[in-house]
C-alpha cells in the first residue's frame, strides 16, 4: 500500500531524514521506533504532506509526493498527530465531526455511531468542551476524529504517551480492533514492548537512517533492540 524510497527530508539546512526506505502493506500494523531525534515524527509529516520531502512517496502504487496534504487525506492517508492537538474550546462531537469534513451528512452519522461504539467513553461527554476531557479521553477523541475521514492508512504518533497503564492498555486494545478491521497503520511509540508485541512488521531508526528492520517478534528477540529499547 505505502513504499517509500530514498526519502530525505529536513528542516532548513538540518537534515533529519537520510534516504529511508519503507513499505506498509495493505491492513498491515507496521511499528517505527526509534530515540528522541531519530527522525520518527519527521518521518510521519513527510507521508501526510506536511512536511517537504525529496525521493518517492508511493501510495497504492502511485506517486503522491507532489500531492497536498488535504488531498492525501482523500486517498485515506490520516495522521494522528503527538499530543492529540485537539480543538480545545469546542465540544467533543464538534471536534469529531471536523475529521469528516471532506465527507457527507449521512456518512458523517455513520461514523459517529461507529467512533461512539469504540470508545463509549465519549458519548457521554459528547456536548462538552474538549479540553475537559482527561489525557486518556483526549486521546480516544483524536483517535475518533481521525477514523471520521475514513483511513485507509493511519499514522499514529505516540498514542500513549502520557498515559496511566491502564489507559495505554485500552488504546492498544483499540489499536488492535482497528488493525483487525484491515486499517493499515504506522505506528510510532515510544513503549517498544507494547508495539512490537502488535506489530506485524517493525522499523529502528536511528539518527535519520533505517538500521533494523524486520518482524514484530524478530525485533522483540533482537538483543540490541532489546538493549536499547526495551531495558533489557
């Protein structure tokens, strides 16, 4: 579904990615992981269009580089960004609906009913204002408003970050429901073990290159993943 060739990207005159190459299958649950700097979230902004990038963006076997991010969207690409960036001062289903914004009144109910089956814990709070919610309901609502535009390919930045155990154990969990619906997803995560554990297939970066790469459970047994990212 995605394959990325040679992608260099940057900010300024700072390099931060070095010609990475990677591949997300369709329904696939691929993890990125990586330390603080490592390129992980540039990497994200590059497939969503955010971010200016050089070498080949390629989604469903098309070129999609040139490609806006609105217009990405459309194609199914969506980004859950680190930290929620939710819209604070607005309500719950407000926030919700601006995730279908490029979609119809009846597929827009659909998929309230869908997001509100997922995580109940919004329904009740489905009038008040978002930055009321606790760190774990802000999460589940960023969720829920990327799954408003449909995705066919997620890509998650950090989802739990923050979160009590028991919280980052409910989002794995629906990390999970999603991926058995046949949503592709790139998955950036700071709990390695948690990832990998879910994960098909994983990716290491390091310092803007690629330097492991291999199954979720190859890459749980790798001893300098092990070493590095799991404290082990």
């Amino acid at each position: 579904m995605l394959k990325i060739r040679g992608l260099r990207a940057g900010y300024g005159r700072i390099p931060v990615l070095h010609g990475i190459d990677l591949d997300v299958r369709a329904g696939e649950l691929v993890a990125l992981l990586g330390a603080n700097g490592a390129g992980k979230t540039t990497l994200l902004r590059a497939i969503s269009g955010v971010q200016p990038a050089s070498g080949s963006i390629a989604f469903d076997g098309a070129e999609i580089r040139s490609l806006t991010p609105q217009a990405r969207v459309g194609l199914g690409i969506v980004q859950v960004p680190e930290g929620r960036q939710i819209f604070a001062p607005l309500s719950v289903e407000d926030n919700l609906r601006l995730g279908a914004y490029r979609r119809g009144g009846e597929e827009t109910q659909s998929s309230l009913e869908r997001v509100y089956a997922l995580f109940p814990a919004l329904v009740e709070r489905r009038r008040d204002a978002a930055g009321g919610l606790s760190g774990g309901q802000q999460q589940m609502l960023a969720l829920g408003r990327a799954l408003m535009a449909k995705p066919r390919l997620l890509l998650l930045d950090e989802p739990s970050m923050g979160l009590a155990p028991r919280l980052v154990a409910e989002i794995f969990g629906c990390i999970e429901r999603l991926r058995a619906a046949d949503t592709a997803l790139l998955l950036v995560e700071q709990n390695a073990t948690a990832a990998l554990a879910i994960a098909g297939r994983g990716y290491v970066l390091e310092a803007g290159r690629v330097t492991l790469s291999g199954t979720g459970s190859e890459l749980l047994a790798d001893s300098a993943v092990r070493s590095a990212y799991l404290g082990i």
